[in-house]
C-alpha cells in the first residue's frame, strides 16, 4: 500500500532504490555538447535586436528624451520610453514570494520621470541588429536635472536626506502612519518576553555594530528576453527565468492585460540565485514587439546586470547579546537597515527573522528597517537578507565567547533552538536540526585536528535558513514503453528536473533513468511558483509524488479490469502490479497492454504544502592572514548542513559548495564599490581562489536531523551565514582581531593603522592580473600576446598594428 | 558604410565561409551567422570565459578576438567536441562528477580543459586550477570540475601509454 | 478570528487584511505552518496564529 505522504513513506523506513543514488541528469548531454538552449540561444524569423538606454546618473529627474535622431537611423524600427508604459496604480501584488508594488516594478523597468540609480533604464530601441540598435540608443538625447544621490542607509535615513519616492511613507504595525516623506519604506519590529530585564541579567554583553557591501548573484548569463506580439494580441515570450508564472503574471501587471493574453517559454537558466525572480525585458520587448511587428530580443551585457539588477543590500547593523556567568543568553538585541535600493523592498524581514533563529532566547528585540537609495534595487541572493543578519549575530556571539571563556560551539550547543523554541518573531519550531549540525563539526577531524603556525585562525558559525512550499503542478504520462514522461513547471537552475523525476520514480518503483523530465511553458501546465527560496525539490518532487499515487490507481483500476476482478484486491507494490492468484504485471507490461486497452494514463498532481523544514548550518574555517598584504588564505573548511534526505547527493554537495565558494567570496572580496558617481565593480572568486577550498574538507554532512524528516525535504539552500561569519571571526586570533565590514580583502584598518604606507596596495587580484597584461603576459613569436596564467589570448593581431585598447588590423583600419 | 569582409574559416574540421564587418568578434559570428549557439557570453570583456573556443588549437575567448583577423584559421568549439560515436571523455566525466549545475559555463570549460589534456595529458590538480583559471563558474564550487577533469585525464593516460 | 481581535484592538483589521485576503507582504501561520489558504485556512480554539511579514527566496 503506498503511503498517503511522503513522510509517512519516510517513517516506513522502507530503503530507498532511487532516492540517494546519483543518477546522469537528464538535460546533461545538452548542456555538455552545447545543445541546451539558454535565453539568448532563441532564434526566430525576423527577429530585432534591442538595446537600452540607462541614466548615467544615480539620482536626477528626466527632463526630456528626444528619440529623434535615433528613429531616423536606417534599420531602426521601433523606440520605446516610460510614456509608453500602461499607467498602472499604485497596487500591490502578491506573487507568491512576498508583496511587489505594481507601480514601482512598471517605473524599474523603464523610468517615468525619474531616475533612481546609475544604469536606470529610460528607453529601449529595437533594430536590425545589435550594432545598429546601441548606435540608435547613443543618438537618443537624454536632458536630466542632477539631484543629490543617497548612496548608504545612513545618509539616506537622516531627516534632511535627499528624498528619492516623493510618495513614500514609512509603513510600519506598531505606530500609526506618518505623513512625513521619507526614504524608509518599513519598519519592522518583533518582540519576546522583556528586553531590558534580560540585559540586567547578563554577565557579559557584547554590542556591535557592521556594514556590509552590495553583492551581486554574479550568475554568469545576463538576463535575457525574446518577445513577440502577435497579430492576434497573444504575446510569447522567451526568457530565462527562475519563474515562468512569475514572469507572465509580473508582465501582465505591468503591460494592464490579462495574464492568459501572455505564454512564457522559460529556456535553460544560466544562474539565477534569487536574481532571475523580478522581470526586467519582458515588457520592453513586447512594446518594442507591438511597435515593430517583429519578434525583438534584448540581451544585457555584463555591465548592464551589475550595473541595473538587483543585487543584495548592503546592510549596516547591530547587535547586541548578553549572558550569564554560565554562557546561557538572557537577551538579545538587533538593529538592522538594509538598502532596498531605487524601490523598496529589500530582504528586511527574514533578515529580522533569521538573525536570532538559531538560538534559544528568552528575551529579544528585532528592529529592521527598509530604506531606499540611489542603487540598483536589491533582489533576493540565496538566504535572502539572512546572510548579513548572521554575519553579525556569530561575530557578536563570538566575542562573547572569548570572553566568557567558553568554547565556542558548547556556547552554541547551550544555546541552540531545538524542538519547542519559540523564535523572537514568534513561531514555535518544530523538530529541526541546530544542534546537530554544531555536534557534527565537535566530531569532525577538523575541529579535533589542532591549528598550528603563525598568523593563522579557526572560525566556527551557525545559520539558518526557511524553506518555502507554495504552489507547484505537474503531469506525468505513462507511455507504452514503460516510460514516462513527466510534465513540470519549475525551471532548472541546478539539476531539479532530475531530483523531481527521482521522486517520481522512486514512487513508481522504476528506475530515474526511465522518466523523462521536461520543463514548459505557461500554457502547458499548472500554475507553479518560482524556483528559489529552496522549494522546488520538496514543492515540485511533492506534486510529482502526487503523480505518481494518481498514475498508481489508474494502473490498479487497469489490471482489475483487464483480470476481471476489483480494483480493492489489486495492489501496486514497487513497481509491479500484483493482484488475487498471484498475478503480476510489471510497470513496463502493464503499460503495454495499457495502451491497447483504454484511456492513457495520465497522472496529475499539485501541491500547495507549506510545511518544509528549516535549514541549519555550522561550519568552521581555517585561514591564514598575510600580516603584511591582508591576503587572505583558506587552508580548511568544514561545513555540517542539515539537509534532511538528500534526493541526489551530489548536487547537494555542489549546492554546498557552491555556497561556500560564494559565502568566501562575499566574506573576502566581492563587492560594490561606488564613488561619488555611483560606479561600481565587483569581483568573483576563481578557480586558484577556490584551491584554499578544495583543499579543505568540504564534505557536507547529509544525515538528516531526523528519520521523520520527509524525503522531499531536501533543504537546496547551502549559502549563508556561516561561511562570511566563520571567514570573520576566524580574525580574533590575528592582529588587528575580528573585522566588522564585509568584505575583509579591501578594508584592513589594523593593518593600516600599522602599516599606513600600505593603505593603497590591494592584494592582487587575478582579474587584475589578467588585465594588467604587461605584468603577465608574454609576446609570443608571431607578435601575439598571451596571459601566462591561464594560457589564454588576452589581445589579438600582430603588436605592430595593434592600437591601445583594440587590436584592429592595419587593412580593417583602412577600409573604416 | 563599412564594408563586410568575406572570411574562410575552418570550423570543427569543416570548411566555413561567411561575411562579417570589422567589429564583429568571433563570438557573435558563431552564434548569430553559423548559429552556433554553444558558446555563451557571459561578460564580452574576456572576465568570465564562457564565450572559450580553440583558434589553431589555442584557448581563446572569442568575445576578444575579431572575426576577421580568424581567416584560414581553424577552430573548433563545443559542438565539435563529441562525435558520431558519443561523447568525449571530458565531456562524460563532467557528467558522471556532476561538474555543471546550471550549465552556462560548462562549453567554455570543456574547452578549455581540452586544450589543457592535450598539452599535459596528466596534470596536477594544481596545474588544472590554474590552467582552468580563466573560466568562472558561480554555482558551485569548482571542485567537482577537478575531480572530472583529472578523471577524464586518468582515462586518457593509459590509452596513451597504450598507444605509444 | 480577525473580527474577534478587531473589537479587542480597533483598526488592527485593517492592519492585516485587505478586502477578504490578507494584506499583500504578510503571510499568516496556523499551528507551525505557514497557511496556504490565507484567510479561509481552517481555525480551532486552540490554534497558535502568527502573522508574519512574507518572505522570498533566492
């Protein structure tokens, strides 16, 4: 008998033949043979090229746009501004992943009337080709009127601040609403049990403030759009995009039509992390469409998505834990404000959620505070919001530590939320994994191994992460062969179309290899929510069980009729189809003689379950420091995940890593860095930075908290916290002691303060050293130049033709 | 009006001739003229690596060489990298190490690591990190393109050894 | 049960709900899970509620 749920399957204890195992991914030989198709690959019949215009400003009302010249371009065919964008009212949506303002998405992508960030589009021109479509966009006349921009939280929550939203008020539960303008759209309080007297309680307090930087997703492929408007008003679009649903409903708010007048075709995703969920082409390219008649498509370049997509906010925050002689806190305190960026809606809220959340506190406050300013609008990164919460949760906890003289994960053990802890903003948890995640790392040979050598330093901390349920669907047909093919809506970023076809196999009892996943578009199957916040292997795998039980009873009811018996004496046990004297058909057999004798079978399933567990982590770092430089160098990392069953294991592991390599990057060099004109550049970590992480123990620890713990429950959020925060107190063993600004490369005030002749020397960075083509590269016999580091071409042309900056041969000069 | 130039090419071992203007790289001639798709752009200012092809055997990124200057060239890109017979090794171990996530950057790495195989056919992982050092891969990290790598390479070497 | 904590809390309603759904950016928790069916998600006496901000992920 199949078990009614997947938790009920889980606590039969039955072994798993699929789940587990570490099948190919189906959609591999594509995307190894360059086959797959990602947004930019779509090519259709007279398709245009688009192109942007975007603010060289980061604060300044438009005062004209004069398309005049470039509509008079040949091979120009249609130009778009913020006038051609339906009027829409200030309206809220709720679009399964937390409220959108209409009004605010319309204006973000294309202005009206005001830029609010450097990069901010204004108008877009479709052409014959790309060439022609970025010559038309510099022949497009911008007039502005310079406003002072607000680039922090700091200056931008003064009271004499430049004001950015003319009609923004703070909206806030606790007080009543203001008339003020304001740059702070929220604010958020949660309370527990009283603050103050749990203060009065401590032996120690520790109260610290940090700032952390703007980080980008740095997903490899731009965000692209194709769209067509159709004679008949249907449009197509063609993107990539963590949420087709998402992206049709968003555009249709924002164009004021009918969300069924629109069919998004998600193609193969190239990283997302949370910043492919908002939408910024798909309705310029449909206005653009609808002008020209044409199919248009807009790429952006790199310098385009850093530049106008929604990076995390930088944050500046503190914190404030006190506790008895005996390590256990008695209260806790946080204060955080988090840019929103050019429109409010920044992570503000699970920040406030999670920066507590992996400990046990009777007393505590959380304010939190949305604020906008003159950058990109902030976008979801993995562990939205949670990141920079706990990096400053685990330095405070850190330093209480030291000086309460307590090891810092029996701290944590004493500490730890577990099963009944009530959060400070409110729910009570259920069986979660906390405290076995820090046991994990106690046990592990790398906390047990001792660190030796000067100039070097252990970091330990703890995060926490929600997983979403929300909506998904799915179909799945049997075919005669005895395979089938599986229907589903959640685009892949990471190879979850494989761990949804795992669950639907390993309900049917055949093999991963023997169920066909695709992935489609809006039209062709149910609504289904975004591929993010950690849900698409429990939301969808859940649909796709669901399948699996419907195509089960369809089976059963078959075989009752075709041996001319009830369906209660037939039974479906894994993977055959067995019934009274002993009569059996296997799955393949009976979808053969299924075919020939009734209705296909087809099974359909959703799921709208909200119950995933939370995510913990613990992790512990080893790194040296370069006294002189600030380099910084990992030499070991541990990190102990709890990640309930794990479908596939091994893209567990690469989610693991993959947070890590991103959580280091953050810790250690990734950020904006903006001057007074609100440029900014930021930088990934590589593959010989990556070396310091190979060479540590980076194995994740898949035991589940608990054997309750539903398979679907794979918890894919391997980012967060724990890995800026291990990077930072990883420093209290090093002189100049803990660090509070993210990232730590660029700011070394204990170094500086040492050595101020040092203040301007970077740690060369191997994006430098690839540019800095003088230093690294040699000129090889036929003049040609290459970088010695990674072998590649870095100019092109003889040198004695070659002009500074581009490498045009002398004949291609000449000919203009 | 600048005038497009006729360019021969030797593409994954077939003879190529196409038109293209000056300041068309390679890049954009293989995915928008020969449809091409298989090379990604990821940054078009050589960052990222994605857009890596081999021009006379060389890892190249083709968003910083020029079309025009590839004449009576031969290159070859991810679509000629497996055959009628399957795929290449390198391929198949990126797959079995589950070395790709999202997959936008894998062409660019198999290529890359291609050249690497058949320079060093039994690299250090030290020397594969540095030679894969001009591809960036954001979704995981890296290490599972290590193992594929060096196992792809430790499949090779006795075939070699066996050949000599 | 929101018309129960209106006449205990005047204008808290209209703090949380919005016609007959909940506000846009908050979500609602009954008993430790987050309610799929918003306003219409069955109650009993002694259910545990929380309305929280909604939340997004990456």
């Amino acid at each position: 008998m199949t078990p009614a749920s997947p938790e009920a399957a889980a606590s039969e204890n039955r072994p798993y033949k699929v789940i587990g195992t570490r099948p190919i991914r189906h959609d591999g030989v594509d995307k190894v043979t360059g086959r797959a198709k990602y947004g930019s690959d779509i090519r259709l019949t007279g398709m245009l090229a688009g192109a942007i215009v975007r603010s060289r400003h980061a604060h300044a009302r438009i005062v004209s746009i004069d398309t005049s010249r470039a509509a008079a371009l040949p091979g120009v065919h249609a130009i778009v501004t913020g006038t051609d964008m339906p009027d829409v009212s200030s309206r809220v949506a709720e679009l399964g992943e937390g409220a959108v303002n209409i009004q605010h998405l319309s204006c973000n992508i294309l202005a009206q009337g005001k830029a609010h960030y450097k990069g901010h589009p204004l108008a877009a021109v479709a052409a014959d080709d790309i060439h022609i479509a970025r010559q038309a966009a510099a022949l497009i006349d911008v007039q502005y009127e310079v406003l002072p921009p607000v680039l922090n939280v700091t200056d931008a929550m003064r009271d004499d601040a430049p004001i950015i939203l003319d009609d923004l008020r703070t909206a806030s539960l606790a007080e009543d609403p203001s008339d003020r303008p304001t740059n702070i759209a929220k604010h958020l309080r949660f309370e527990k049990g009283d603050v103050e007297q749990g203060f009065s309680q401590a032996q120690v307090i520790v109260e610290r403030e940090f700032h952390t930087a703007t980080v980008h997703q740095g997903y490899i492929e731009p965000h692209t759009a194709t769209a067509l408007w159709n004679a008949d008003g249907q449009i197509t679009v063609w993107t990539s995009t963590q949420g087709s649903f998402l992206a049709r409903q968003q555009t249709a708010d924002v164009l004021h039509l009918p969300v069924s007048q629109i069919k998004v075709i998600p193609m193969e995703i190239g990283g997302g992390f949370g910043g492919k969920v908002p939408i910024y082409l798909p309705p310029v390219a449909a206005l653009l469409s609808k002008k020209s008649g044409r199919p248009v498509k807009i790429d952006m370049n790199r310098t385009n998505v850093f530049e106008s997509t929604g990076p995390t906010p930088a944050s500046r925050i503190r914190v404030k834990i006190g506790a008895d002689e005996h390590g256990r806190i008695t209260a806790a305190e946080a204060w955080l404000a988090y840019e929103a960026g050019g429109y409010p809606g920044s992570p503000i809220a699970p920040g406030c959620m999670c920066v507590f959340a992996c400990y046990d506190i009777p007393n505590g406050r959380i304010d939190g505070y949305d604020v906008v300013v003159n950058k990109p609008r902030t976008n979801a990164y993995r562990a939205p919001g949670a990141t920079n919460a706990a990096f400053a949760t685990e330095t405070v906890i850190d330093e209480l530590c030291e000086k309460l003289g307590i090891d810092p994960l029996e701290f944590r053990l004493n500490n730890a939320a577990q099963e009944g802890t009530r959060r400070i903003d409110g729910p009570v948890y259920a069986r979660i994994g906390m405290k076995e995640t820090v046991q994990a790392i106690q046990e592990s040979d790398h906390w047990n191994t001792p660190l030796e050598g000067p100039n070097r330093g252990r970091g330990v901390a703890s995060g926490f992460w929600f997983n979403a349920g929300l909506k998904s669907s799915v179909t799945a047909t049997v075919n005669a062969d005895g395979r089938v093919a599986l229907v589903e809506g959640s685009t892949d970023i990471g190879g979850s179309r494989t761990g949804i076809a795992m669950q639907l196999a390993e309900t049917l009892g055949i093999a991963a290899e023997d169920v066909i996943p695709t992935v489609v578009d809006t039209d062709s199957i149910g609504y289904t929510d975004v591929t993010g916040g950690s849900r698409v292997t429990y939301a969808t795998g859940w649909a796709a069980y669901e399948a699996a039980r419907d195509i089960q009873r369809q089976m059963v009811e078959r075989a009752a009729f075709l041996w001319g018996t009830d369906a209660e004496q037939v039974r479906f046990e894994e993977g055959r189809i067995c019934g009274p004297d002993d009569k059996c058909f296997t799955f393949q057999e009976l979808s053969a003689q299924a075919a020939e004798t009734g209705a296909p079978i087809i099974g359909r399933g959703s799921s709208d379950h909200n119950q995933p567990g939370g995510a913990f982590a613990t992790h512990v770092v080893d790194v040296e420091v370069d006294p002189e430089t600030g380099k910084t160098t990992i030499l070991r990392y541990t990190a102990a995940q709890d990640v309930g069953t794990a479908i596939h294991p091994a893209y567990v592991e690469g989610q693991v890593q993959g947070g890590v390599a991103q959580g280091i990057g953050w810790a250690l060099n990734e950020e904006y860095v903006y001057d007074e004109s609100s440029n900014a550049k930021s930088r990934v970590p590589r593959l010989p930075d990556a070396d310091q992480l190979r060479s540590a123990d980076d194995r994740s620890d898949p035991r589940g908290s608990s054997e309750s713990r539903s398979p679907v429950r794979c918890s894919r959020r391997r980012r967060g916290p724990h890995r800026a925060s291990a990077g930072c107190n990883r420093r209290r063993d090093l002189p100049g002691g803990r660090h509070p600004h993210e990232p730590f490369a660029d700011v070394s005030p204990a170094v500086d303060a040492r050595n101020p002749e040092l203040t301007q020397l970077n740690q060369p960075r191997l994006k430098d050293q690839h540019d800095a083509a003088s230093l690294h590269s040699r000129i090889d016999a036929t003049g040609h130049r290459w970088c010695r580091l990674c072998h590649r071409y870095r100019q092109h042309g003889p040198r004695s033709d070659r002009r500074a900056g581009t490498a045009v041969s002398r004949s291609c000069r000449s000919a203009g | 009006m600048t005038c497009k130039r006729i360019v021969r090419i030797t593409i994954n071992g077939r003879l190529e001739e196409f038109l293209c203007k000056p300041r068309q790289t390679l890049l954009e001639i293989l995915r928008d003229t020969l449809n091409l798709t298989g090379t990604k752009e990821g940054c078009s200012n050589g960052n990222c690596g994605a857009c890596t092809v081999l021009l006379n055997g060389r890892a190249v990124d083709s968003c910083l060489v020029l079309a025009v200057e590839t004449d009576g060239a031969e290159i070859e890109t991810i679509e000629g990298v497996a055959s009628a017979d399957g795929l290449d090794r390198l391929q198949s171990a990126f797959l079995e190490n589950a070395a790709l996530q999202c997959g936008i950057c894998t062409p660019g790495f198999i290529m890359a690591a291609k050249t690497l195989l058949e320079e060093n056919p039994d690299p250090t992982e030290e020397e594969v990190r540095f030679h894969l050092a001009g591809n960036l891969y954001r979704c995981t990290g890296y290490d599972k393109i290590i193992r594929a790598v060096l196992d792809a390479a430790a499949d090779r070497t006795p075939r070699q050894e066996t050949e000599e | 049960m929101i018309a129960a904590l209106e006449r205990q809390y005047p204008d808290l309603a209209g703090r949380l709900v919005e016609g007959s759904s909940l506000k846009p950016g908050l979500s609602v928790t009954v008993d430790g899970h987050v309610a799929a069916r918003g306003l219409f998600e069955t109650v009993h006496s002694d259910s545990e509620i929380h309305f929280l901000p909604a939340i997004g992920g990456g």
